[in-house]
C-alpha cells in the first residue's frame, strides 16, 4: 500500500480485528485518518443491520471533517469508480443509497457516521470471499467472484483512498455538482424500478445540494432523507 501520509491521508492505522472500524475512528477522532481491519466482529450496515465481516476482504472506514450529508453520495462514487478500474470489463452499479453492485450482487457497502466535528467514512468491499452464510448465497458477490483471481486487500485499499480524494478534492474546488453527476449516471434506478417500502412506484429526479435524493412519488416531488428504496424485479441485499 502506498504512503498517503504527506498528502489526503495524515495516520493510518491497521488493526488485526475490532469490532468496527468506523467506531474505532469516531473515538480516534481526527480527520483524514484512515482505519483498516483484517476482521470485524461487529461490522454494521445501515440502520444497524450487520456486515458479515470475515477475513480476506477490505474493512476501511477514512474520517473526514465535519459532518457533511453528502459524503455518502461521494463515498458511493469513489467505491464505484475504484472497482470500476479493478474490474474493467464489469459495469459497477450505485444503489441508493449506499451499496455497490455487479450483475445485480452486492460487492460494497457504505456507512457515514459523525460524531463531533468528524465523519467516519466506512467502505467494506469482499475481495477473496468466494462463499457466504446461505442467507446470503446469490445475493452476495466479490472482486475474486467476477474476475476468476485473488487481489491484494492493500492495493484495493490504495485505490479506494486515492479515489476517495480525488472526489473529496473535487467537493472542496468544485462543489456538489460533478459527484452529484456521476452519482446518477451509474446509479441502477435504469436497470430496476424505484419504489418506497409501501411497493408506491416513484420516479428519481434529482439529488438535492445536501445530498439527499429527489423523487416524484403520484406526481408529487418530494425529498427522501432517511427512508429507504426499493426496487422491484431486485433480490439482492
């Protein structure tokens, strides 16, 4: 893994196992930190559902300042790119609002917690896992599963940090707009149809400038801040 400690990253801390990365790096509390684990054993989703968090894959979690409702759409961003250019010849999806899928598995997950003055960025990617629980059987994929070979857990890592700035410095010179862009161009609202949990069909507009989802559900426009989406004809996680 590359030395990012002169530039985006100022410490990096690799632990063999904990209970979650991004709890650790609230409690570190400094920005641009990077925290990685060989293993969690209290990994988390969103809405405290759990990450299944064995061996072989990445457990990343970068702070960064302040706590900002839009670095979950830029960490989306730089995970998708980042497994873009592992997987070349595979078309890495964004589901809202915090998932990374290929052929409808999910690959990636993300959760953004704050905690002061500080935002955990918490990225897991499967990378080697070729077998999960059977709950999870078919709905579950990794970087080995696509591409037929194993990949180093710190040079996924490398790629993701480095993505992961590029977009925070592009947020910084240039605002919402271009991560917003990406975002919806590699979002799967094309590939299945949106819905809200009670099965009402909703058309996505627009991400709003806090990074918030904008949709139209029975042609009325609304906001979607902390609810979740569906999306028919998707079985995966």
């Amino acid at each position: 893994m590359k030395d990012r400690r002169k530039d985006f990253i100022k410490e990096f801390i690799k632990l063999a196992s904990i209970d979650s990365t991004n709890r650790y790096a609230l409690d570190y509390g400094k920005p641009f930190a990077a925290v990685t684990a060989e293993k969690q054993e209290a990994g988390r989703g969103r809405r405290g559902h759990q990450w299944y968090s064995p061996e072989g894959n990445l457990y990343l979690t970068i702070t960064l300042p302040g706590m900002d409702t839009r670095y979950t759409v830029l960490a989306g961003v730089a995970a998708r790119e980042a497994i873009a250019d592992i997987l070349p010849t595979e078309e890495p999806l964004i589901k809202w609002p915090n998932d990374i899928l290929i052929r409808g598995r999910k690959v990636a997950g993300i959760l953004c917690e704050s905690r002061a003055s500080i935002t955990a960025v918490g990225i897991g990617v499967n990378i080697n896992q070729i077998e999960w629980p059977e709950e999870l059987a078919g709905k579950a994929g990794s970087l080995k599963l696509f591409s037929g070979r194993c990949h180093a857990i710190g040079d996924v890592a490398d790629l993701i940090i480095g993505s992961i700035e590029k977009w925070y410095g592009k947020l910084t010179d240039m605002g919402f707009e271009p991560i917003k862009e990406y975002f919806l161009k590699y979002h799967i609202k094309s590939d299945y149809k949106p819905m809200l949990p009670d099965g009402t069909g909703i058309t996505i507009r627009d991400i709003d400038p806090d990074g918030f989802l904008m949709i139209e559900a029975n042609g009325i426009e609304r906001t979607l801040i902390n609810e979740e989406l569906f999306f028919s004809g998707y079985t995966g996680l």
